[in-house]
C-alpha cells in the first residue's frame, strides 16, 4: 500500500506545483500572452489599464489612470478562474468577430480584446456598439482586473503615472452633453447671465456635447458642478482632463 501512495503523493505535489511556477514576469514576451484586454481613457476619470493573461493562468495588470494599482503588477490566477475564461473565450466564436466597431460616441473608452488560438491572434477594438458576448467577455476580465488579492508589483510607474488622476482634471473647464433641441440657445444665454458660462467648443456633431468654461468669481468648482448636475437641461457634467487629446 505504501508502495502505491507514496507516487501517487509525488505525482499529486508535483503537479500542484508545476501549477505555481511563474516565469520570471519581466521576462514575459508581450505576443506570449493568450488573452488581453486594454481600456482607454474617455472625457471623464475612466479607469485605464491593461490586464493580459498567460499560459498556465498567470496575469498581469498595468494600471495607467484612475486605478486603484498604478504600474505593472502579476498574480497566478486559480485554475478554475483560468479554466473559467478560457472556455467563455473558446465558446464566443472571437475569431468569426468583426477586427472593429465603429462608434458615434466619444465619450466613451475604447476597448481593446485580444485572444490567441493555435497560434493566430485576433484582435478587436471598438466601443459600445459591440455584440453582446463581448460586453459579457469584457466584463469578465474587468472582474478579473478589479480582484484586490495577490497582486505582486512588478514595475513601478513612472513619475507621470503616479500622479493623483485628481490633480488632472482642469476644474475651469467642464465637458456637459445636453438634450439639445430649440432651448439650447436660451439656456446657454441664462447660464451665461447667472454663472458667466463660455462655451470653448462643440466636441461632438452627433451628440450636444460642449466644452464649457464658468466665471470663477461668481462659482466655485464644486457648485458650479452641483448646479450642472442638478438641471435636468444636461445629461452629464464631469471636468476636462490634462491627459485628455482633442
């Protein structure tokens, strides 16, 4: 009998830990990774990141902005989570996808999805206006990327990273999206009467969004927001940011 359990133990210890080595994560080719996902940034504080995950279940996440994990970190994903994943990918059909997915609506985050199978890798980029299965894709590996335990930092950021994503925003600017129609004028008119509203330009033709400036004599960041948010005129009202390209 213990002829027949002490392989049997071995074999079981040995596999349990080939599960755990990790190649050295800086040494980690960027084409090695199976399935990827990157984030983009939008006009607001979206969370931008890339998450990759490896052969075996091994992950990366690089936080870049308005996340929580700022620089390039790893962890070994649980064989069921990793088993998980790679089956909802299998089963999507990724591969048959469109490469791209045109979208009218700009302040949204382009996402990025990745997926490598024998050895072919097709990427897909595009916005909302995407199939279904990958919104439910996205939404697993972000549920992935926001797992708070065992992350293991492997690169810092860099010095333009590490800055508070507050301390970006430009609070004399504000990105408003209206519901348009004839009253636009009027209430443009009355917000420049009452709080000194400029507008700074128009960001989209399909939709009524503007980029506005505000009188800072007459409001402060904060109550001018409030007064924004708080009118049923505007859809949404979130501050400009430096790191935003127009």
């Amino acid at each position: 009998m213990l002829r027949i359990l002490l392989p049997m133990t071995l074999l079981l210890l040995f596999s349990c830990n080939t599960q755990k080595v990790v190649t050295d994560p800086k040494a980690l080719s960027e084409d090695e990774a199976i399935i990827s996902m990157s984030k983009g940034a939008c006009f607001g504080s979206c969370p931008v990141y890339t998450i990759k995950i490896y052969d075996k279940g091994y992950c990366t996440f690089e936080g870049k902005n308005n996340v929580d994990r700022m620089g390039k970190y790893g962890k070994q994903l649980s064989k069921d989570i990793y088993k998980d994943i790679l089956a909802q990918f299998e089963e999507s059909g990724f591969h048959t996808l469109e490469d791209y997915y045109e979208s009218n609506i700009p302040d949204l985050p382009s996402v990025s999805m990745a997926y490598q199978k024998d050895g072919v890798l097709k990427e897909i980029v595009g916005k909302r206006e995407r199939p279904e299965i990958l919104h439910k894709l996205q939404f697993s590996l972000e549920r992935i990327a926001m797992i708070k335990e065992g992350w293991t930092l492997i690169e810092k950021p860099s010095s333009e990273e590490k800055q508070d994503p507050k301390q970006q925003e430009i609070k004399s600017e504000i990105i408003i999206t209206t519901i348009g129609g004839p009253q636009l004028a009027k209430w443009f008119d009355n917000m420049r009467k009452e709080h000194g509203v400029r507008i700074i330009k128009k960001l989209s033709d399909g939709l009524d969004m503007w980029l506005i400036s505000y009188n800072p004599k007459k409001n402060t960041p904060e109550s001018i927001m409030e007064v924004l948010n708080n009118d049923e005129f505007i859809k949404s009202a979130v501050f400009n940011m430096k790191t935003e390209k127009r």
